[in-house]
C-alpha cells in the first residue's frame, strides 16, 4: 500500500466495529475484522471502499 491507513468506524448489527482503509496503487481498500473473519475489499474511492466493507460486514452478520 502506498499511503498509511486511516481508521474508520461502522454500525454493524449493533456493535462498534473499527476498520481501516488506504490507498493502494490506484484504488483504495479497506479492511478489518468482524465476528473473527477478516473483510478486505477494494474501490475505486476511499468512500467507496468504506461502503463496501460495510456492505460486506452486514451481510455477514444476516448470515
């Protein structure tokens, strides 16, 4: 990754859950862990890829 990591926080199934995102060549990805798994995804935007690690982390707590 070419930047240091910003941490940022999400809402997920009630629980205050912190991830980290960073931009890694020309896209960003965010990561972190819920409920013991590790989620890591990529966007072409910070926000994009904080949206999608949310999207992925409630999704995993529907399962």
């Amino acid at each position: 990754m070419s930047a240091a990591a910003a941490e940022f926080e999400a809402q997920i199934d009630g629980l205050q859950v912190k991830g980290w995102v960073a931009k890694d060549g020309s896209s960003y990805r965010a990561y972190g862990d819920f409920r013991g798994e590790r989620i890591d995804v990529r966007s072409t935007t910070q926000s994009g890829a904080e949206s999608k690690w949310r999207d992925r982390a409630n999704h995993k707590a529907n399962e």
